[in-house]
C-alpha cells in the first residue's frame, strides 16, 4: 500500500486480475488504460451514476474511443431486456471482440454489463468500477453475473472475470446512507465467515467506517476484498466453499422475493438473513448467546434491520428458500456459524429445527411491561433491552441465555 491506495491481486492463474482501492483511484489512467485492449471502450452505466461520475471517467480515458450505454437505475432493470438493450447498441456502432466492456455503477449496473461482455461475440474484456459499497466489497470481484428471472433472482448469468477492478473510494461519497449500511453487510459477512479478528475490528470502528473516514473504509474494502479474492480463487465455479459467500443470502433471498424487490436493499435483506442463520446455529449448540447478540449488536450499529419481517410463515419461507440456487435434490443447503470467523455448509440439520428458527421469526412479539420491566431493573445494557424490545419470541432462546450468563458472571463466586 502507498498513497492510501491498496492492491488486492484475485490469483487466477492468467485470469488474474488486481483490484485497485483508494481515494481517486479512477481519475489516474494508469489504473485503467493497460486493460483498454484496443483503445475502443463501451461504458454501461445508469442514469443516476452518469451525472455524478461518467465525465470523471471519460476523463480519464483520454485518447480513447468511448460510447456509453445509460440504463434506468433500478433491480427490476436487471433483466434480459436491458441486456438487449446493450447488444444492439454495441452492435449497432459496432463494437467488435477487441472492445472493451466497463461497467460503471453499483452491482445491479455491474451483474448486467459482465453478462453482456460474458455473452457478446462469445466474451469480450470488461473492466468493473463498482460505485456502491456493496459492489466494491462484493459484486465486482469473482466474475459472477447475470440478470434476474421472473420467478427467481440472478438465474441466468455466467461467470466471467473482469480485467480489472477499480473500488474509489471517493465516489461512496455520494451514495445514500442506507445503501452505505446494505454495503456493510457484506462486510460484516467476511468477519462471520473467516475472520474473527476483522470482526472485533469492526466492533471497534464501525462509525468511522459509516463516517467515511478514509484509511478505515479502504482498509474495510481490502481486508473483505483479500477475503472474497482467496475464496474465489479457491473455487472459482462454487463447486464447495465458495457457497460460504452466501451467509444470511438464503433466508434473505426468501424474504426479497416475498416482499417484492425494492422494500428492503439486498443488504438489508443479508443482514436479516444472517440473524435467522445465527439463531439455527445457535439451536445446533454451535454458536453462543454472546456472539448472537455480538452480531445483532453489530449490525443495528451499522444501520441494518436485524428483525425479518414477522407476517411471513415458516411455510412461505420453505416455499421461497426451495428455489434457491443452493437447494440439491430437494434440501436446502445452509451457510451456518460454528462461532464467529468459522462458517459451514450444512444440510444435516432437521426440519424441525429450521422450522423452529422459522416460526420463531414469523410471530409477531413484543415484550409484555412487566417483562420489559423485569429486564430493566436486572440492568441489561441499552442495546440488549432495545434488541429484547423488538426481538421476535425466537431470539428469547438465546437472550435468556446470555441473560443468565451475565447474570452469573455478577455472581461472586463466578469472579473467582
Ligand atoms: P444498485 O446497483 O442498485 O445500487 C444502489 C443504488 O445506488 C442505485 O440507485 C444506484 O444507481 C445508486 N448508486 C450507485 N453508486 C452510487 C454513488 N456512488 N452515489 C450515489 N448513488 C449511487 O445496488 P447494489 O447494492 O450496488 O447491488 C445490488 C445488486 O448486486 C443486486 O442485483 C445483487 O443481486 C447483486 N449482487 C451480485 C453479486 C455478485 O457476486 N455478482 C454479489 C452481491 C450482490
Ligand atoms: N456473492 C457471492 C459470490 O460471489 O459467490
């Protein structure tokens, strides 16, 4: 690292590519110009990316040919009709195999421009400058694209790795804090999945990282890149562990396609998801009470709801999550928490404990007063009581639990 600017090289054999991070990292042509195979670039973007950051790039890559292809902003754009959209407009110019494909824009821009370059003229070279947090961390890095189907979101696509990646901090500037927040999900992710220490980390720097402080977000950026990087040149094709990436995305696509795209970010949906995967771990004996709360705690103060939406039955959730891309010959297979920084693929566990993690969110709870009352006066921390508040009657399983430790570790003769 120099200048504040870190590399992250995703080792791919002679697919290998750098993610570049930092603070205007996007305005320096050296970043960009070596992967502009021959000096002819289509730029997909969407038209709220456009105004803020197309004529920074275009900038940039002086002395080459640009076109632009602008897409409606929006989920419900990632579809093969927007995809088309961009085919005819690189044949109508015409792009040939040497042009280079870059997508400009958060991972709804990014899933759709790779598949194009995945598809067009049978693969042509494409570079990501993912503009969200969330595709800084995530979307732009490990060459999976796509667009959604009616009945089922990113079922068609391919994966196709980009030349490079270019995450600038700088335009996070402008993004709006509840999209920061749905980035930090993913982020939060890689500590749960594979590294404790990054996790502790957040815990301590979580509101620099919201307040955009410069050297913390990018640091955030590259530890979740390195981490997504290794995982994906370990299993580039989700034959086995890649599948981890997908902590909380199983519940959480469930929740999505019941709501209907756009109620909650696909963060948000995440953070939900991952909350309802700890509460299973929890009931398999494998994570803590402690670390339950740990992660709710780290997610509310990251700006992420941690309550799914309780009208939901345990019946639509089995309906929903049967669709998932994880599913193998009908059973669902789950990422899960041994503790935090440890994650498995599970499909051992029995239907009646998922059910009770499911009907255990589906209730929609309040504490009574004098439950309520009975927490106040055994002074639990405000984060426990404003999580005791709204906590589903599930998450009374492991509050309880962490309550009798606390209570325990008062104890005299626990200090001993
Ligand atoms: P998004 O692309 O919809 O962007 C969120 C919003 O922020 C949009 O309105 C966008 O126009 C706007 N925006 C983008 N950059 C901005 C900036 N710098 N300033 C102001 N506004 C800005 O959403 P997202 O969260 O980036 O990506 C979600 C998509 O990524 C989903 O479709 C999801 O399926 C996909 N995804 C893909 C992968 C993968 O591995 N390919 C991984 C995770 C998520
Ligand atoms: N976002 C999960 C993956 O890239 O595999």
């Amino acid at each position: 690292m120099s200048d504040g600017i870190h590399i992250v090289d995703v080792d791919l054999g002679e697919r290998c590519y750098p993610i570049i991070i930092g603070p205007g990292v996007m305005k320096e042509p050296s970043n960009l110009l070596p992967y502009c195979s021959e000096d002819q670039v289509m730029i997909v973007t969407n038209e709220t990316v456009a105004p803020l950051y197309l004529d920074q790039l275009k900038q940039t890559l002086q002395g080459v040919e640009v076109h632009v292809t602008l897409l409606p902003d929006g989920e419900e754009h990632k579809s093969l009709q927007t995809a088309e959209t961009i085919f005819d407009h690189l044949l109508e110019v015409p792009c040939d195999r040497t042009t280079t494909l870059i997508a400009l824009g958060g991972g709804v821009v990014g899933d759709i421009a790779g598949f194009v370059a995945g598809c067009y003229q049978r693969g042509i070279d494409f570079i990501q400058i993912p503009t969200t947090l969330l595709s800084q961390v995530d979307s732009s890095v490990g060459g999976k694209t796509g667009v959604n189907h009616s009945m089922g979101k990113n079922m068609i696509g391919l994966f196709h790795q980009p030349k490079c990646v270019i995450a600038d901090t700088e335009v996070l500037s402008t993004l709006p804090a509840r999209e920061l927040s749905a980035g930090l999900a993913e982020v939060i992710k890689y500590g749960l999945i594979s590294d404790s220490a990054f996790f502790s980390w957040l815990e301590t720097h979580i509101e620099g990282v919201l307040n955009l402080e410069s050297d913390l977000v990018a640091y955030a950026i590259e530890r979740s890149c390195r981490t997504k990087g290794e995982v994906v040149a370990a299993d580039e094709r989700e034959g086995g562990q890649r599948a981890l990436l997908n902590l909380g995305h199983t519940f959480g696509h469930a929740i999505e396609a019941a709501e209907g795209y756009g109620v909650h970010l696909h963060g948000e949906a995440v953070a939900m998801g991952t909350i309802m995967a700890a509460d299973l771990s929890f009931r398999l004996g494998w994570l803590e009470s402690e670390e339950v709360a740990r992660i709710a705690n780290l997610y509310q103060r990251a700006g992420l709801p941690v309550i799914p939406p309780q009208e939901l039955t345990a019946e639509d959730y089995l309906r929903l999550m049967a669709v998932d891309k994880k599913v193998k010959k009908g059973i669902i297979r789950l990422i899960l928490l041994k503790k935090i920084g440890e994650a498995e693929i599970v499909s051992d566990y029995t239907t009646a404990q998922l059910k009770a993690t499911l009907d255990s969110f589906s209730k929609a709870c309040r504490l009574s007063c004098h439950r309520l009352l009975a927490r106040i006066l055994l002074r639990a921390p405000s984060a426990d009581i404003i999580f005791g508040l709204f906590a589903p009657r599930g998450m009374f399983a492991h509050f309880d639990d962490f309550r009798q430790k606390k209570q325990q570790s008062r104890h005299p003769a626990a200090r001993r």
